[in-house]
C-alpha cells in the first residue's frame, strides 16, 4: 500500500509531539506537512521548539526524527488540507472547533479535541470498542457538505474506563458505574498545566469539565448506533476525577453494577477474551491484546505497567465482588493518556479507518 500522505497540527505542543514521536517509521503514513500557530510559523521545526535560552523542547522519551527536525512548520490557519490524504489534529477545543471544520470539508481529520465529540453526526472512537460507529462518517460528510470528516478520539480518562467496560457490557449488561481517577500530571499539558508547587505531596481534587466528559462520553462510546446516530448506552457513570503527583497513565478505581450475576473468574475471562476480532485485523499500531488482566493484588500500577505493549494497553487488576452494589464488581486499571488516550491511540483509528476504506 503506498503511503498515505499526512500533516499534524498542533506540532509543538505536547500532544503534537506524541504524534510526532508515534509517527516515525510508521509504514503506512508519511509526515509532509507541521503547522502550529503564527509564531511558529516559517521556522524549521527544531527552531520552532527551541526557546530563547537555547532549551530543546521536546518533551518525548522517544527521539525526535531528524526527518521531521528539518520540515518548516506551517500557520495552522493557512494550511492547504488538499495537499495531504489525512490530518492529525492535537490543539485546544477553541482552535479546533475553527480549524477542523475548514479541513474536513476536503479531507479526513483525527482529532485529539472535544469540540466535536458531542455533536450527533460525530463518533467517538476507541480501536476495538466501537469501531462500528464508522456508519456515521457517510451521515456526517452527507449532513454537513464535506469530502473528509472529523473523527475525535475520546478524553484520555475516558479511554481504559470504556475499554474495561465493554466486556462487561456484552456479556452480562451494567446498570451503573461509579469511578474514581487518578490521573497523571501529563494530562494537564505544560500550558497552563500543574506546576510543581501544586502537585507534590498533594492530590487536587478537581479537573475542570472532566468528569462532565466522561460521563457523557463513555455513555455515547457503549451506545447503540440506531439510523443516523448513536443512542447513548442507558446505565449512568458517576465519576470523580482527581489529579495526583504521577507524571504519565491514568489509575482509576472502578465499582460496576452489572444486570446478571457474574463471578469474578467470569469476569476476568471477559476481559482477556475481549477484542479479538479487532487483533486480528494486524494494524501496524494494535498490541497483541488490548487488556491485561492481572491477578497480582498490589498491581497495576502507573510506573510499572503504563508502557506495555508501547502504551497501548489498559491494564486491569483487583477484579473483586461488591457486595454494596447489586450484582457488584470493582477493580483497579491504569491506561496510558498521551499514548492509547491520546496519539497513539488516535493512529490507531486512522489505520482502522483506512482499513475501511474511509481514508
């Protein structure tokens, strides 16, 4: 398959960088084209993140590509979407709401922005869970006029509570969710982010809008796609969503009500088994299983287990009964936000996509 020409917007940012550091050697994509903002805008990529002082700043384990050190980094606002096949986009919801609508009209977006997860014509995809939602893309170009479309992955917290779930919801219904997080630092991004000064030796109880996001989106991610939308799963998620001194994965605490009795073995054979038809496509970025289900009482845990399998697997621990709950069960996962939650995860999408022949 030749290569499918891509542009990331949003380069210099956090998320941006992710992207950057999934896409090298990628088979199936080629970076031809960064964009950011006006201030970025005319220099090489490695100027553009550089700072006065001479500070590199790339803030990825992963190299950066020298490739893509020496692309000259476009204004976001003027980029010409017709000269790639697919756009990466990693910028605030502001900005998104303006630019990936103008790109969409002409080629296809994945989006790491919540500008338009909530909108009726718009999936929210997680690779493995509800890939069948692609339906809506041809209701989404129809509706609004466009050759490509936008397709947002979810938030990150989102992400490894609805990749639990969906075993659980196939195989035994849910009633109800209640969900603590724990969520990295990372997520915050660096601007204007947690500074130091706040997080250590300290939880912060509260993220602005994001249990609000999970709790919608998760419903809409498990739902039904009915016509031309999606009806919302019915069982309501409570959650609450705390920041705590961890740098990357997310760790939440999870109490599900299911609609028939399980046991917990039952329970963690659903898991492992989940997701085998959507491994069995060989994506260039799918691991070898999307959940890990462990019987160690003291994991996971967000240093030793968010970079299996490169970051793309939740991993699922203390799978319990709850006796406070009807038909109770609660466990422990921990999912990887700036990988699986967010790039990564979001190239998964696009090869899915392409292997649909959306893209």
């Amino acid at each position: 398959m030749k290569k499918k020409t891509v542009a990331v917007i949003g380069a210099t940012g956090v998320a941006g960088q992710q992207f950057l550091a999934s896409l090298s050697g990628h088979p199936w994509f080629e970076v031809v084209a960064l964009a950011a903002s006006e201030r970025s805008a005319g220099k090489l990529y490695k100027d553009a993140i550089t700072d006065a002082a001479g500070a590199f700043r790339w803030y990825c384990q992963d190299p950066l590509d020298p490739a893509f050190a020496q692309i000259m980094v476009q204004d976001a606002s003027k980029l010409d979407a017709t000269k790639v096949d697919l756009i990466f986009t990693a910028v605030e919801s502001d900005a998104a709401k303006d630019l990936e609508p103008r790109y969409a009209k002409t080629t296809p977006v994945v989006s790491t922005a919540s500008a338009f997860r909530y909108e009726k014509d718009v999936p929210i995809f997680i690779p493995g869970v509800n890939e069948s939602h692609d339906a809506l893309i041809p209701v989404q170009k129809k509706n609004r006029g466009w050759k490509g479309f936008v397709t947002p992955v979810p938030n990150c917290t989102t992400t490894g509570l609805a990749m639990s779930l969906k075993p659980l919801h196939e195989h035994f219904g849910i009633q109800q969710v209640l969900m603590t997080s724990m969520q990295a630092c990372s997520g915050a991004g660096r601007s204007p982010g947690v500074i130091g000064m706040d997080i250590i030796d300290n939880v912060i109880p509260y993220i602005p809008k994001e249990e609000e996001k999970v709790e919608k989106e998760t419903q809409k991610i498990l739902g039904t796609l009915k016509g031309e939308e999606i009806v919302s799963a019915a069982f309501p998620v409570s959650a609450t969503c705390t920041r705590v001194p961890v740098l990357e994965a997310h760790t939440e605490a999870v109490y599900v009500s299911l609609k028939k009795p399980a046991t917990v073995d039952e329970v963690k054979q659903a898991m492992r088994e989940w997701g085998r038809g959507f491994i069995d496509l060989k994506l260039p970025s799918c691991p070898p299983y999307l959940l890990e289900v462990t019987d160690d009482p003291f994991r996971p845990q967000p240093r030793l287990d968010r970079d299996r399998q490169g970051g793309m697997v939740t991993t699922v621990g203390r799978v319990r009964s709850d006796h406070a709950l009807a038909h109770g069960v609660k466990f422990v996962l921990v999912s990887h936000n700036t990988k699986m939650g967010a790039a990564k995860g979001g190239m998964l999408v696009a090869e899915y996509l392409i292997h649909k022949g959306h893209i």
